[in-house]
C-alpha cells in the first residue's frame, strides 16, 4: 500500500507557476527595497525618522474622509495636515488614470509617500488618507513597520533613540454600501457643478475640483467597485496585525463622529512604551487627562524609563505602596494631602516623575517642599540649640470626588 501511495504522489501535477499573493509579496519586497535604499542614500539610516503614530483612514467613495479627517486628527492630537495620497500624485499620467476610476502605480505612491513622512512636521503622528489601496501596498506597509522595529532597536540606548518610538499603526475604515456611495457622489457632482458655474458668473471665489466620476452613476459604481475589490481587501488583511477600527458612515455625522471617539479611545498599552505601561499598570486609571498635553506627558514618561529606570522604578513603587492607600482612604474628598520626608524625593527628577505618574493616571498633583528645623542638643553652658535642617515634601492629590446624595 505504502509503494502505491508514493507512486501515486510522484505523478501527482504540480505547477511551477507562483501564485498570485507570492508575485504581489515579490512585487512589494522589490519596490520596498528600492525605495528603502534610495532613502538611506538621501537622508542616511540615522535619520529615517518616521511618525510613532500612523492613522490609515480608508473609505469608500463618499463615505466622509474629508469631513472627519480633522475630527480625527483633533481627537488623537495630531497637528500635521492630513496626507492626501491622491494629491501627492499630480502628475498628468496620475491625473488621466484616476479620471478613469483607475489606480496610480504601486512605486510611484511608496516613494513620494515615505519622504512625505519624513518630513519633520509628520513626527508627532500623521493621517494617511488613501493608503494602502492594493496588496502590495499593503505588503509595503508591513515592511515599513518591521523596518522601524529594527531602528528602533539599532538606536535604543544611544543619543537618536528618542526618535525611533514603538511605532503604532492604526487602520480606519469607513464604510458605505453601494447605492449609498453612487447617490454621495452624484450629489457631489451637482454641488461642484452648482458652485463652479456661481464662481464663473461672479467671479468671485476659487473652483473646486471637478472629478469625472462625479458626473457618471456609471463611473462612480464603477469607483465604488474599485474600492470593494483592491482598497477594502487590502485594509481588511491588515485586521490581525494593526489596531483596526470598522466605522459605519451611513450615519449621521454626529453618530459617525461618536463612534470614532469610542474606537480611538486612549489606552495606555497603546501610547505608552511596553516596559513603561508595565510598570505603571499597577497604579489605579482615575480618568482620562487633558488630550492635548498628551503627547508631551507620554514623551517625558518614555523618557524616565529610558535614561533613569532605577529612579522611576522607585518613585511607582513609593506612590504605590506609600501614597495610594491615603489617595483612596480620602476618594470620597477628592483630595489627599500626604507629606514624607523621604530622601528619594532630594532628587528633583524623582519629583517631576512624581506629577507625571500621577497625571498619566489622571490625577493632578502639585508638591510643595518645607524647610523644618529639628531640634537636636542644647549646648548647656551657652544655651544654644543646635537644629537639624529637614526637608518635607507636601503633595496635594487632587481627582474628581463621587456625589453621595442621600434620600430626602
């Protein structure tokens, strides 16, 4: 039985032609490592300095990129422009093919995206709107993460690490059906045409842009398929690597702009460097910090962990054993006042480590620091006292308190 089986698979057909996710994964790593190059060469390695913080927004068309585009960006505090792929590619070769509902080349978009990324102004987040859009594409993109795993990891340690941060990789889709998308982008049509033919009579005011698929139910469900076959694909195989987020679009903008609030929600595991969020997963959350000094609070944290690990290890496991359970004894005041006179605190870096732990648990925290004289022996001959110079340090703990109402 065994010799008949073996036969059997030796006759079996086997095609020596590679299958079609194979050419795409080939196709990317070729464009990829092209690209990668020629950015070494231009910028060199050290300053291949990419967003921590990348928000892919992808939708069908009409679905409103545009109209929460700025919504998003507020909601994550990103200051950058959103990153229009579409108009990075102006070229009259781009022009013609994305009048014809198609799609621009895969090089072309990977090269002119990444030095767009480059740019200093991109380094606290970005928003990419219209990318990735095909498999390779995609494949591109794993290769850009993995690649800012790797420098971080070559410059952890050294002067330039502060620029290398866990890179954070979110893919945002909002969705329409069909007939939705035809009916948004008709309406598009007769608005554009509505305000241009006012401009032209006027003469007042600038144009907006005119796109052909606008004009046609034929070229725009021809759009829409386009999108449901190569961009919607492509964002959906990202689902198991990325932070993925699915918004129905048909709502609303209200209810769209809700629900992309509750999916971008912070969290810290998500912002905060992974031996920092360790470490401070043991203290309570109390509420969510002012969103804009966000950045700049999970910066300095990293920071800590990065240049004093020792010190900032200390100060977590003070508050924790030390401060915490006077923190909670007052929680119905909404405020603790807890003094110490530990020496771990003559560090200033201790105390400005201090205010920030406590800020990234959402509480707000100030410290007052007291000169006491102690004291010591009384010279007897001479009636002096001899004092002992000590340090106390008064913190103020402050957190929205719970309203007990009793019944009247």
């Amino acid at each position: 039985m065994s010799n008949i089986l073996l036969m059997k698979s030796k006759v079996l057909p086997v095609s020596d032609k590679p299958a079609p996710l194979d050419l795409e994964i080939k196709d990317a790593q070729l464009i990829f490592g092209t690209v990668w190059r020629e950015l070494e060469q231009e910028y060199g390695r050290s300053h291949l300095r990419f967003p921590k913080e990348l928000i892919l927004l992808g939708g069908a068309p009409g679905a409103g990129k545009g109209t929460n585009s700025d919504f998003i960006r507020k909601v994550r505090g990103i200051d950058s422009l959103p990153i229009v792929v579409s108009q990075l590619l102006n070229t009259e070769e781009a022009r013609a093919i994305k009048a014809r509902g198609g799609m621009v080349g895969d090089r072309e978009v990977v090269g002119i995206l990444f030095r767009k990324l480059l740019e200093p102004e991109q380094q606290n987040g970005a928003l990419l709107d219209g990318f990735p859009r095909t498999k390779v594409q995609v494949e591109c993109l794993k290769l850009l993460f993995d690649e800012m795993l790797a420098l971080r990891r070559e410059f952890l340690g050294k002067p330039e690490g502060v620029y290398f941060k866990q890179p954070i990789f979110h893919i945002m889709v909002l969705f329409v059906d069909e007939a939705e998308s035809v009916a948004r982008q008709l309406k598009r049509g007769r608005l554009v045409a509505a305000h241009n033919e006012e401009v032209k009579q006027s003469g007042l005011g600038e144009p907006w842009e005119e796109r052909a698929t606008d004009y046609s139910e034929e070229l725009a469900r021809n759009r829409y398929r386009v999108f449901k076959e190569k961009t919607y694909d492509a964002l959906v195989s990202l689902k198991q690597i990325f932070h993925y987020h699915f918004i129905n679009a048909q709502l609303p903008i209200p209810a769209v702009q809700a629900n992309i609030v509750r999916e971008l929600e912070y969290q810290s595991s998500l912002e905060l460097e992974p031996r920092t969020f360790d470490r401070l997963r043991r203290l309570p959350l109390a509420s969510e910090i002012v969103r804009h000094a966000r950045q700049e609070l999970v910066r300095r944290l990293d920071g800590y962990e990065l240049e004093h690990p020792k010190t900032f290890d200390r100060v977590i496991e003070f508050i924790e054993q030390r401060m915490m359970p006077i923190v909670m004894r007052y929680a119905l005041s909404g405020t603790a006042n807890i003094n110490s006179e530990d020496l771990l605190f003559e560090d200033p870096i201790a105390l400005a480590m201090a205010i920030d732990i406590f800020s990234e648990r959402g509480f707000h925290a100030t410290i007052d620091v007291t000169r006491v004289l102690v004291p010591l022996r009384v010279n007897l001959q001479t009636g002096e006292i001899f004092c002992h110079d000590k340090k106390v340090f008064r913190f103020s703990v402050r957190f929205k308190n719970v309203e007990i109402r009793g019944d009247h």
